[in-house]
C-alpha cells in the first residue's frame, strides 16, 4: 500500500544513516563516531623576529671568524626563543654541532656555586657570613687573623684579600686543593683586608665548595646535579671529566694553528681540585633550562628573593681590566656572588660572566629587569666570543623600541 511504501523508504533512510555514523565493535554493539576537530595552529611566539635576527647575525659572523663550533640559547621570560647549534664539533670533522652537544663551561661555572651556595644558604644549611674555617681548618692566610675572619661571602666574590690568581698555576698543575689551601695560601702577601679588596680567583673561590661539601655531606658534584641539574632539566650537564669524556655528544677543543683550527684532546684540568671555578659541563638545551632558573621561572630550585642575594653586588671592580670597553664603562662593573653586574649604557643591570678552559670559550648574560638572557658556548677561542653579547643587547634593544 501507499503507507507501507512511506514506511519502508523512511526505514531505509534511517539505515543509511545509521550505516554512516555508527560501526560495530568486536561484540556487535554499536558505537558512535565521534569526528574530532584538528588542533588550532599555534600562534607564532612575539619573541621569534628578535631570535631570527640573532641566529643570522651569529651563522654569519661564524662564518667569518671560521670558529669551528658553537651553541646559543636565548629565553625571553620563560620561554627558549632560540636554541641552535652551528658549525662541527671538532675542526676538521663532519659531526655538526646540536644542541645537545656538550661543552665545558669554565668559568661559567662560577655562576653555578653561587647559586648552589644561595639554595643551601635559604635551606639552612650554610649562611653567607659563615666562617671558612670553621667549616675547612684547613684554610689559612698570611694573617692568621685574617683568616678566621674569612667568610663564605668573601670565597665568592673574590674578596679574601689575595692575589690575583693566586695559584692558579698550581691548581692548573693538579695540585690538591688542600694542600694550595694550607701551604701555600699563607706564602701570599695579602693585598686588603677582606671584603675591601677584589682580585679574580680560583683556587680560593674553589674553597667554597669545600664548605658546601662538608656542611652537607654530599660531594660538590653530586649536590650540584640534585639541587640544580636535575630539578631544572639539565640532562646533558655534569661536574666530571668522565661524563664529558663519556658522551658520544661532545665539543673537542680547538687551537689555532695559523691557518686552521686543530682539534685537541680533553683535559682533566679543574675537575678534581677546582670543579666550583671551572668544572661544569652542559649543552645549550642545558644552558636554556639555566637561564630560565636564573630568571627566576624555577623557584622550587631557588626564589627570587634569594637570587637578589645572590646577585646583590659584593665590590666594585673598576681596578680590574675593562669588561667590553667600548660598551661598559669602567666603573660600571662589579662582582656579587659567582657573578659580575654590570651596568648598562641605558641604564638597567646585567648578570654576566665569560668562561675559558682547555680551549672552550663561553659567556653568559641576562636582564632580570627585562626578562631575557643568553648563552653562547664555543669550542674554540673565538673572537665572536666579544662582540656576541654586545651584539645581542643592542638588537634586544632595538627590538624593545620598533616592536614592544
């Protein structure tokens, strides 16, 4: 009849239908597709024409200065804006630099203790002005006087009163650390009462490491990668020549020859009798998790209030030989807690430090005011190596104007 076929055709429809949006799972039932939407795509990061412009400034002049190899990491607020590797690993080979390749730090490992020394020091476990000796007898001066009045302030901010560079031959020599400490700490004519004279040191500031060591039972190394490394996401970093050494994904130093770059073996140089001065390790995926913490995007690690500690200017540094000369003045710099200060032309603050060991090159720099930082690492001694913070500042300013 007429209604039947209405009812048959409006059967079929609903079948088709249920053809389309259902299939049967393994025990016959049905189950509802669902369609879902593709993600939306992100949008572009308001930081990338700054990180574009750098990573061309710094292929370019790499290509200039022939260096072999190099890393950038560039954070603006919490964010890793730029990440990259350049160049190879070791002259003369095909192995390209990532950034996950491995350099040693020198210096840079500076800025590590001070932190450490910051985070042990908001945990009760140190105090700034804590006595050397009380923690390491074995620390003596000249004047007796002098040193049991020298406080873990005075290590890191190189304010004991000795030389410049006191013993860093003997440290570069292998030296123990003890026995630098005890023998030949004393031997030195001390220059200033501590706290009042500044002059750059190694063997002294490793010292403080003594102390954390011994206030928390836990080797230097070790502290390092459970108080920073780990908590922060540095897995690349270490504090030891056999994990440098180890890693199918590191730097070779590299000398020039006159010609060309050499590449060269790895020394064990500052590990054992100096690793606060000089011993850390990391990638520029490490140095980018660093500069987050130092801008304070980490304070389960440390808090900004300590890290004002930490960066609170110790003593001036004018005396000193110019840091950038045609970019910070004289009196502009001073040195905190592992780090210098330096004061911009336009005013506002820099946290900064250089780094050199067995032929690695490395700096480091940030604004906290600004929210942005940056950190090159080299396998050779670069004559980029001046001219790549200056630069990056003077683009960061730029972009502030045209853009922010």
């Amino acid at each position: 009849s007429r209604h039947s076929t209405i009812l048959l055709l409006i059967l079929a429809q609903w079948l088709l239908l249920l053809s389309v949006s259902c299939t049967g799972d393994a025990r016959g039932q049905a189950a509802v597709s669902i369609v879902i939407p593709p993600p939306p795509k992100p949008k572009p990061s308001p930081w990338q024409p700054l990180a574009d412009g750098y990573a061309r400034f710094f292929e370019q002049s790499m290509r200039l200065s022939g260096a072999p190899g190099a890393a950038v990491a560039i954070v603006k607020d919490s964010q890793i804006v730029l990440l990259r590797g350049f160049g190879v690993r070791a002259g003369g080979s095909q192995d390209s630099v990532d950034i996950h390749t491995i350099f040693r730090l020198g210096s840079l490992s500076k800025g590590f203790a001070g932190v450490l020394a910051g985070v042990l020091v908001a945990d009760s476990v140190l105090s700034w002005d804590e006595p050397v000796r009380k923690r390491y007898p074995e620390f003596k001066l000249n004047d007796p006087k002098q040193a049991e009045r020298v406080q873990l302030r005075h290590l890191l901010s190189h304010t004991t009163g000795l030389p410049y560079h006191a013993f860093t031959n003997l440290i570069e020599q292998d030296y123990p650390l003890e026995k630098i400490a005890g023998e030949y700490f004393p031997k030195a004519r001390l220059f200033g009462r501590e706290g009042e004279f500044y002059a750059y040191q190694n063997a002294a500031f490793s010292v403080a490491g003594e102390m954390m060591q011994r206030a928390t039972g836990i080797a230097y190394p070790e502290l390092l990668r459970r108080k920073i490394f780990e908590p922060a996401g540095m897995k690349d970093a270490s504090c030891d020549h056999a994990s440098m050494a180890n890693a199918p994904n590191h730097a070779l130093p590299n000398a020039w020859t006159g010609y060309n770059w050499r590449a060269e073996e790895l020394s064990g140089g500052y590990y054992a009798n100096a690793a606060p001065a000089g011993g850390v390790n990391a990638s520029a995926a490490d140095m980018g998790q660093w500069l987050r913490v130092l801008l304070g995007f980490e304070p389960s690690i440390i808090t900004d209030a300590m890290l004002d500690q930490v960066f609170q200017p110790m003593i001036k540094t004018d005396k000193e030989r110019r840091i950038f000369p045609n970019w910070i003045a004289r009196d502009g710099a001073a040195y905190a807690m592992g780090w210098r200060v330096l004061t911009l032309p336009q005013g506002g603050e820099l946290m900064y430090h250089s780094g050199y060991v067995n032929g690695f090159r490395s700096e480091i720099a940030l604004s906290r005011g600004d929210g942005v930082g940056i950190c090159v690492l080299f396998n050779a001694n670069s004559d980029l190596a001046r001219q790549c913070i200056p630069e990056f500042f003077r683009q960061w300013e730029q972009f502030k104007a045209t853009r922010l």
